[in-house]
C-alpha cells in the first residue's frame, strides 16, 4: 500500500497574516532603536503608504524596500536582530495579526497539516513570527551572514512572485508533499504562482485582481477587513461578471 503524502498550507504574510508590512515594522523598532535616520525611516513610510493605498505589491519597490532593510542590518550580529526582532514582534506585529488568517492556520494544524510561512520579508523575521505563532516553519528572502553577522546583501532571489513557486515546489520535494492536496492564501494577484502552484488556492483580503481571479475560478474567499460588506452583497453579481471575463482564465495548453 502506498504511502499517503503529506499536506501544508502555505500563506504569505503582509496583508495576509498581518495588517500591513512587516518590513516597515523592522524598519520602524530599528529606527526607534537607532540604527538609522529620519531620512532612511521615510524610504520604509512611503513604501508602506504605497502598499497600504493601493493594496497592491510593486517589485521593484519591494526590491528598493527589501535592499534597505537589509543594508541597514549590515554589520550587526544575527543575535542581536533576533533580539531586537523579539522586541519588534510584541511591539508591532502581534497587535496587527489577523485572528481570522491564524484561526484558519490553526485549523490545518489541528488536521496533521504542516503550516509554512512564504514571504519576501527577511526569512528571519519570518522564522521568528511562524515561531511565535507555532507554525511549522517559513521561508523568506535570505540575508546573507558571514562571521555571524550580516552583511547588508542579499543571499540569491528575493522571494517574491514566480519565486514563491519554485521555493515551495523544492520544499515539498525535500518533504514530500502532495501540492495538488494542499493549500496556499494570499492577498495579492503578485502571488498567483504561488497559489497555482496548489491544488487548494485561497485568497485573504485580496486585491481587485485577486478578487476577480478568485471568483472566476471559484476559489474560496476569506475577507478579514472592516467595512467589506459591499463585496458581500454585491459579490454574487461580480461573480457572475467574474465568470464571463475569459481573459482572466489561463489557457489550455494545446
């Protein structure tokens, strides 16, 4: 008898698993702890503002914005940024987690399912939150380190977009997961491999685009926001929009 592979769900952070960007939370608690100016904490508020108005993710300044964050660890020991980031965590990221999103990561876990974190944050900001949440594990972008401390460069891709994809699929070979029996949730339509690269997709507080795509492929819906009741009564309707709109379906390979 075959053995039954295993199953994880993996969710993205920012605006998913917490309101708002992580990353501007590291930049904010390290500037308030002094590793840098009024002039480089506004490079981490006008990203943030940007990400928060528009909902949406923009590459190249989330490049800007990830080089910053690790440029300005550069030259300090990982143990003090994981300290620091203990710090960091209670202060700002746990008042702004979203309980609907961690009652849904522990429903996996309650079921034997593993629950991976993949974001484009710092991978050890990101270890630290799914350690604090009791997750299974996650992945981020990788600062790199030499001697123990970091060097303000980053180590390979950022993890953002196609590269999510890839990091899961060589995750779940090294664990042996099925993909098409598991579960992936995102906000944004910038995480559509990720959530193609499953068979249960899911989309949390989504952006227009990822709202669309939802409906048309009838994936499940989680809305966690305040003040969302218009896509409740009208969502029906958009739905049914949603459905004619072929363009948004990807193409049969021939």
């Amino acid at each position: 008898m075959a053995l039954t592979q295993k199953r994880a769900a993996f969710f993205d952070v920012d605006n998913t698993l917490i309101h708002g960007s992580s990353l501007y939370f590291l930049g904010r608690g390290m500037y308030q702890r002094g590793f840098f100016t009024k002039a480089d904490i506004s490079r981490f508020v006008l990203a943030n503002l940007r990400f928060r108005l528009t909902g949406k993710e923009n590459k190249e300044e989330i490049i800007k914005f990830q080089n910053a964050a690790t440029d300005f660890i550069g030259g300090h020991g990982v143990a003090e940024i994981e300290a620091i980031g203990q710090e960091i965590y209670d202060e700002f990221v746990s008042p702004a987690l979203w309980q609907g999103t961690i009652d849904i990561a522990g429903s996996h876990l309650a079921n034997g399912e593993e629950v991976w974190l993949v974001t484009a944050a710092p991978e050890d900001m990101a270890i630290l939150i799914a350690n604090r949440l009791g997750f299974t594990g996650a992945l981020g972008s990788k600062a790199t380190i030499k001697d123990g401390k970091y060097t303000g460069t980053l180590e390979g891709n950022l993890l953002h977009g196609a590269e999510k994809a890839v990091a899961i699929k060589k995750l779940a070979e090294e664990r042996d997961f099925d993909l098409s029996q598991c579960y992936s949730y995102s906000d944004s339509h910038n995480d559509l491999p990720l959530l193609r690269a499953v068979g249960k997709p899911n989309a949390i507080n989504p952006d227009a685009i990822l709202q669309l795509r939802a409906m048309s492929e009838g994936w499940p819906i989680h809305e966690f926001r305040r003040g969302r009741k218009f896509s409740q009564i009208f969502g029906p309707l958009v739905s049914r929009l949603a459905a004619g709109l072929t363009w948004l379906r990807p193409r049969k390979s021939r």
